[in-house]
C-alpha cells in the first residue's frame, strides 16, 4: 500500500484531530540499511537510519511536518526559524504546500550550498546575520513573543512530536530498540525526540530501550564542556551550535539510558563520511557522520562493546554539502581532451597521472 506520509500513518502517536490539514509530502519509512563491510570491520550489527531519504533530504521533515500542520490548524500565517540549513529547507517545502509564508534566519556563509538552494526555490524569505547559529534563534524567540509568527525550531513541542516518529520505525523494522544508539546533537531536539518515541513505544510495545549515545564536534561541544560556546566552529556546519535549546534534555535522554553524550573531532567526522561512502556506497552530510564516528570512539574505549546492535542516524543526505564533498576528496577528475586513444590510455593506466 502507498504510504501517506507520518501524520496519516502515526496519527494515533500524534497530536492530529480531525482540524489538522493532513500535509504530506510522504517524509518518513525512510531505509534502515544494514552495513555489512563497517559490520564486520567493527565487529558490531550495525544498521544506519538514512533520513537523508526525506522529502527534503533530512530528518527535519519528520518534525516540521507535524509543527506546520499544527500551526495552520491554529490559523497562523507565517512560521519562521533559525537554521544551519536543513530545518529551513523543510520548512520552506511545508510551508509552500500548506500555502504560508516562511522566514528563515542564517548564519552567512556558514550554509551548506544545497540547503540554502532549497530555501530559494521553496520561496522562503531569507535574512542571513553576521552571527551564529545561537545568535539567530535568540532572534527568532524574541520575535515569535512579539508576533503571531510560529516558531518551528525545536523549542516547538510539534516538531519533537513528528521526530519521534523514526525511533518507532527502527522498533518495527528490528522487531526491537537496538541496544544502542548513535546520533549527532546540535541544537538537541533530535536526540531528546528519538527518547521520548523510544520511550513511548516501550510503554506501550515493550520493545525495549538503547542507551543513547549523542555526539557533538569537538569545536561546538557544550554539552560535554559544560560551558556555552560563543564562537563554535566545525566542518559539520549543521551542527555548529554553542548553546543547544534541549541542553537538559539531551542530558537526561543520556542519563535515564546509561548511555553519554560525546564529542568526535572534524577528523574523524569526515574520515567516518569518507568511510561511509567508500565501504558501504552511502552519502550523508558530514554532521551525520558524526554518528559513525562516534561509534568508532566508543568502540575504541570499551563504551560500546563488540557484537551490540547499533542503530546511527545519519541525519541528512550528502549531496546538502557538495562543497565539502570536493573540498575532502584527495581524488579530482583527471582532464583529458575528446582524443579516445588519449582517454583509452589513461584509463587502461598507460599513462601515469
Ligand atoms: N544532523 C543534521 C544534518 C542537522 O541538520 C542537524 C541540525 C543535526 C544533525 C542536529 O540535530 O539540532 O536536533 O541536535 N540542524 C538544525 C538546522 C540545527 O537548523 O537545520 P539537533
């Protein structure tokens, strides 16, 4: 049967009545793909939940789906948010379908180039600040107490609701939670959804509970620090938070799962986004990488024992940051001219490159 997208398919887990508009852009029942190479290299079962498979090319979907309904449902207009990309693309997309205006805050230049391309074609409004991330969410909840624009960042209870939605689909899939699972924390609405829907299908289902093991980048790790960071820095723009919104959450959710929340250097982010595509042929943003690379941390210290299940949640799909792509690829496309004996010589290896 086809599938109507979460708000049809979750609708008894979520808060829909019969006022919400039913938007669908059939997000969510995205893969849970086994890897068997990384597998066996680790000596782990390790399955990834690829939410690059949304709509919109991340998670965010799952959640703004669930928020923009509510907000239409409520009568409002316009939403708004801040982002490092991927929440203003998918809010831009909702927003297009249920015929509302969409205003996004930016840090300039700290955008991956497919999310801002999303945003312009989706007809978002974009402001895009000298500052951060942090700086620009403060700006959008000083505004959202000013205005009856909806705020759609993760500090909206709706958006945790719809995220939550993909820790039911890893139960249905393993027939179980895993015993672990890997995700990156930026802001920390994620990883504070994932719990509660683990959390709530345990309830009801008995299906278990992993510990939660969050990883922020090194340079954006103030939940490991214990300190806000004013200028947080990392390749994996999307997370390049210095003072996550679901701070206490995400602790909690670590806490109440004898799991942690880690931090994993910008090397070993994109060797594990290098790794991912090389042995398993599976491309996600570099912030998703930080769950593998996670992993492999903690695999190396004894956190996560040999032969556990772990689910990683690679959040967003790799084509969002083609300049990182290139940027971190030693390999560049070797220019010849339209000869075929010259192209045939080089690539039987006659020549030397
Ligand atoms: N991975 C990706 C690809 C993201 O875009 C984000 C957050 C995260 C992980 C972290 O999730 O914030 O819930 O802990 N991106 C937000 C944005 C901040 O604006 O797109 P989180």
């Amino acid at each position: 049967m086809m599938w109507r997208g979460l708000l049809e398919e979750y609708k008894s887990y979520l808060p829909v009545n019969e006022k919400t508009p039913m938007l669908s852009l059939q997000e969510g029942n995205t893969p849970l793909l086994p890897l068997k190479n990384l597998s066996e290299k680790l000596d782990i079962d390790l399955h990834v939940k690829y939410d690059g498979a949304n709509p919109t090319g991340s998670f965010k979907d799952r959640g703004m789906v669930m928020a923009v309904a509510k907000a239409k449902e409520a009568g409002s207009e316009a939403i708004m948010c801040a982002s490092t990309g991927n929440t203003s693309a998918a809010a831009a997309a909702y927003a297009a379908q249920a015929n509302m205006r969409c205003l996004i805050v930016i840090p300039e230049g700290k955008i991956a180039m497919g999310k801002l391309a999303q945003a312009v074609v989706y007809g978002a409004e974009i402001f895009s600040i000298e500052g951060n991330f942090d700086n620009a969410l403060q700006m959008v909840r000083s505004l959202a107490e000013q205005s009856p624009i909806t705020l759609v960042n993760s500090v909206n209870p709706y958006r945790i609701e719809g995220q939550k939605t993909a820790a039911f689909e890893i139960c249905d899939a393993l027939g179980a939670a895993p015993d672990v699972l890997s995700i990156p924390v930026g802001n920390a609405g994620n990883i504070t959804a994932y719990w509660k829907g683990f959390s709530e299908y345990h309830a009801e289902k008995g299906t278990g509970l992993p510990q939660m093991r969050g990883f922020e980048a090194e340079g954006a790790a103030a939940i490991v620090k214990n300190k806000v960071i004013d200028s947080p820095e990392t390749v994996a723009t999307a997370i390049r938070i210095g003072n996550p919104a679901s701070w206490d959450k995400a602790v909690k959710a670590a806490e109440e799962s004898a799991g942690k929340i880690d931090y994993v250097t910008d090397e070993e982010i994109v060797d594990a986004y290098k790794l991912l595509a090389r042995e398993e042929g599976v491309f996600a943003e570099p912030a998703s990488a930080a769950s593998i690379a996670g992993l492999r941390k903690q695999l190396a210290t004894g956190e996560i024992k040999k032969g556990s299940r772990v689910v990683a949640v690679l959040t967003g799909n790799g084509l969002k940051d083609p300049n990182t792509a290139i940027d971190t690829a030693p390999v560049k496309p070797v220019a010849l001219p339209n000869e075929e004996s010259v192209v045939i010589d080089h690539m039987l290896g006659r020549v030397k490159q």
